[in-house]
C-alpha cells in the first residue's frame, strides 16, 4: 500500500542522513510481468483457428494466464471433460462467442486476453535505495544481462522519477530500442535498476558443500562489499561516509561503469521466456541500469566526492 511505502521512504531517507548506504537486489523475476482480469465467460467457447496445439491444464486460470504470456492472444478456451479426463487450453488470436454443447461429455469456458502489467520490485524502487540487477558471461565471455533468470527492472507505478535519473531515463525511452506495448508500465516513474554486477557462475558452501547459485542477491552483495571498501578508504582519509549514492552515481560516477548493452529482461526467475520486457540499451536501461562498475574508477570518483551524497 502508498502509505506502507511512504514510511519506509521515510525510514530510508533518515538512513541516508547518518551516512548509511542502502542497496538491495533488483529481483530475478525480469520485467515482473503480471497478467490481471483473468473474467470467465461460461458457457461458451470461441470458434477460430487455435494459435497452437490445445495444452493440458489443470486450472482456468493457467489458461488465461497462458493467454497473458502471449502477445498475439486475443481469447482463450478451455475444453473440461465431465468424465475425469484432462482439460485443455486452446488460444485464439480472433474468434466468435459460441454457446458450450450441452449434450456433449465436456463444457467450455472461455475469456478475453488479461490486461498486463510490468511491475519492478519493491523497496529496491525507492529513490533511497541503490537497485543492483545481474549480468552473465558468453561462453566468449562477452557480459551481457542475465539469461539464467531475469534481471529485475522497469517503472515504478508509485514513485515518481527522481531529478537526478530523469536524464538518463529519458535519453533510454527516446531510443530506437523495441519496448513493451503502451500501457504495460508507466511513464515518468521511477527506474530501476541503478547499477548490475555479475549475478551468474558463483558458488557458495552450504551445508560444508559447494552449491552452484545465481541471482541479484549475489550481484548485490558483491556491489555492498564495494561500497564498504570505498567508505574505509575515505574514513582512512579522515572523510565521511557516502550515505544516498544514487544522486553520485548517475552524477559526477556515471563514467566509472562498463555499458552493458546487450540481453534483456523478458524472462522469469526460472529462467523461461517472457511475452514482454525490456532491452538492454547503450546507456542507462531498465535491465542493466548504468552498466557493471569498474571498482578503480569508482574510487577515483570516490574520492573526488569531498561530502556526503
């Protein structure tokens, strides 16, 4: 709800002003697309040549949601047997409203495309908080966004877009990169995520064995042990700590990262495909953020920045 995050902005901004740095995982779910109004329409069943072969299903639901994940899905139908058989979803791109058989063994029920929605993650949206997506190696390693899961990105519908990440945003949404259809996110909003950093190809030991993991939650650990070296280094230097980074980073830091422009984030946190997403981009975009950082060049900066940001 808009009053349970007003207050943790607010818990966050005060954070901010003693010095603290909050970074967070940008999520592995992608583009966080969600399909809503799954509405039944019983009993009927459309009439019109199917998009595919009828899929088993064991839920209405499953089918509309099947519809949702589908750009060139208009209706969807599923055929439930009265004598213990599997149902089966069929989708159409177009069709006409037919009344179900009632002297047949099965019924229909039917629906219209669900509406669909991308949705970023939250609190790694706040404008006080550092949002880190994921990145992965080619097997050239080349780094390019994260294909074993979705890096976590897009528009917030409840915060509005900072003044220190509207020009970045804006020069992104002005490019001539394919986006989601009008209507799945918002404009003017703001954007995550900030900053990526390698999210595949770890391993860690749990249980005192080694376990193969990926997500943004390793990316951003390793982003918040960056972080920490470059605070120790000021306080070495008799400086304060950095608190907000956001205002820094898309400011005086913005040259201190490597562009990744190359992926997408039109996939889910099992690594299957999207309907919709985002497009890695050069420059700031809503899967890679400002890119991966270059731990040299943030120091640099760093130390330039002679007051908390």
């Amino acid at each position: 709800p808009p009053a349970v995050q007003e207050s943790v902005d607010v818990a966050l901004a005060k954070l901010a002003s003693l010095g603290s740095t909050v970074v967070m995982a940008s999520g592995d779910s992608g583009s966080g697309m969600t399909t809503t109004g799954c509405t039944v329409a019983n009993p009927v069943y459309y009439n019109g040549t199917a998009l595919k072969a009828p899929t088993k299903v064991s839920t209405t639901n499953q089918c509309c949601q099947m519809c949702g994940a589908d750009s060139s899905c208009a209706y969807w139908t599923v055929n439930i047997s009265n004598v213990g058989a599997p149902s089966f979803c069929s989708t159409f791109a177009a069709g006409d409203p037919i009344a179900s058989p009632t002297n047949e063994p099965w019924y229909a029920v039917s629906g219209a495309a669900p509406s669909v929605y991308l949705y970023p993650s939250w609190p790694a949206a706040s404008e006080f908080v550092t949002a880190v997506g994921g990145t992965g190696l080619t097997d050239s390693d080349a780094e390019v966004s994260a294909t074993q899961f979705g890096s976590g990105g897009g528009v917030s519908k409840y915060n509005a877009l900072p003044e220190w990440q509207a020009d970045a945003v804006g020069a992104y949404f002005r490019q001539s990169v394919p986006f989601p259809p009008n209507g799945t996110y918002p404009g003017g909003g703001r954007a995550v995520p900030d900053v990526s950093v390698l999210s595949e190809g770890y391993t860690a030991i749990v249980g005192g064995k080694p376990v193969a993991m990926h997500g943004t939650e390793a990316a951003v650990a390793v982003f918040a042990g960056m972080v920490s070296a470059l605070n120790s280094y000021r306080a070495s230097m008799g400086r304060p700590p950095m608190g907000a980074l956001n205002p820094w980073l898309y400011g005086t830091a913005r040259l201190a990262f490597k562009d990744i422009s190359v992926g997408n984030n039109a996939i889910d946190s099992f690594g299957q495909p999207l309907a919709y997403g985002f497009q890695a981009s050069q420059g700031w975009d809503p899967v890679t953020g400002l890119g991966t950082p270059i731990f040299t060049e943030l120091l640099k900066y760093s130390l330039n920045t002679s007051m908390r940001v």
